[in-house]
C-alpha cells in the first residue's frame, strides 16, 4: 500500500473511533460534552423566580 492510502486509513480510523467515544461521553457523562442532564437542569430551575427548588439528596438542612 503507498502511504498516502496509510495516512487517509489512520485518519478514518481515528475519527471513527472519536465518534464512538464522543457517544459513550454524551450518553454516560452528557455535561462531560455540554448536553444538559438532569443535574444542571435542576440547578437551573432552581435559579428560576417562583419556583421552589427541588430537595437535593444530600441537604442536611
């Protein structure tokens, strides 16, 4: 194989590869890749005029 067909394999390897890991970010980790999740959406209506804040599991207060 010339190297050129080398460097163009490696290049869609690699991207290949950080579409899958991108994925597996934004499913497992989505604040990780700047998706919103559940968390920073709580926070953020929480920030909200007249909205109550919901409880957080680990207020002790």
């Amino acid at each position: 194989m010339s190297p050129e067909a080398w460097i163009v394999g490696g290049i869609i390897v690699i991207s290949l590869f950080s579409i899958l890991v991108y994925g597996a970010l934004a499913v497992f980790f989505p604040e990780w890749v700047g998706i919103t999740g559940k968390v920073a959406l709580g926070a953020e209506s929480s920030h909200r005029e007249g909205e109550v804040a919901p409880v957080h599991p680990m207020d002790k207060f």
